[in-house]
C-alpha cells in the first residue's frame, strides 16, 4: 500500500501548491510530475476519498467539468479565464445582493462567478 500512499500525498501536494481549483485531469498533470506513473483512476479515486474526508470540497461551474480545492477556505468567489479556461479565486465578495430581492423575499446563500481574461492572457493578445 505504499505505493497508494505516495501517490494520494503527490495529490495532496498538487492542492498544496495551488489555491487554483484543479480538475481531475488538472490534478493529473501535476501529481504526475510528483509521482511519476500515477493515473486518473487513481486521481478520481483519491478526489473521492479527499473529498469524503472534507479535505477537499467541489467547485462547480456552470457548463465547467468538476473541479476541486481545500476545504474550509473562507468565503470566495471564482474568476474563470475565457482565454486558458483556468479558474482562480477571487477574495471578497459582492456586497448588496440583498437589495436585488423582491420585497419579502430573504437571501440565504448565493453564487458568484466572475468571467474574463486572467493576467497573462490579457497581455497576450
Ligand atoms: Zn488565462
Ligand atoms: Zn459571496
């Protein structure tokens, strides 16, 4: 079991080097850098595990494959690039949104996604 115990701390790792959320095939890319021979069996299933644990919770986007990160961050939103379709965290949040509901309606919890350009593609064209 040694060998399942390497690669699932290589997974670990990736979540350790990134505040990005990661997709499975994300996730592999890096881990097989750490752990060279792991596979996405062996992603999804440490995902799952991860995930079952609350180490790691799901990020979903609208029309986006699944994506992972570390649980137990304070509260953020997602900023996901249109040009190289990474998603990265936004700090903060959009204040007000209370005021946007209809009289006698009461907000409990929403979802914020914020689309663009990141850095690196913004400069690029
Ligand atoms: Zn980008
Ligand atoms: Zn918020």
């Amino acid at each position: 079991m040694q060998r399942n115990t390497s690669q699932r701390r290589a997974i670990q790792s990736v979540f350790e080097r990134t505040e990005q959320p990661q997709t499975p095939s994300e996730v592999l890319a890096i881990a097989q850098t750490l752990a060279p021979g792991i596979g996405i069996a062996t992603v999804y299933r440490a995902l799952k595990e991860l995930t079952q644990e609350q180490w790691l919770v799901i990020v979903e986007l609208p029309g986006q494959p699944q994506r992972y990160e570390r649980a137990g961050k304070h509260h953020h939103h997602h900023f996901h690039c249109q040009g190289c379709g990474q998603v990265f965290d936004i700090d903060g949040c959009a204040r007000g949104l209370e005021k946007l509901l209809p009289a006698g309606f009461k907000l409990a919890a929403h979802e914020v996604v914020l689309y663009g350009q990141c850095a690196t593609c913004s400069t690029a064209g």
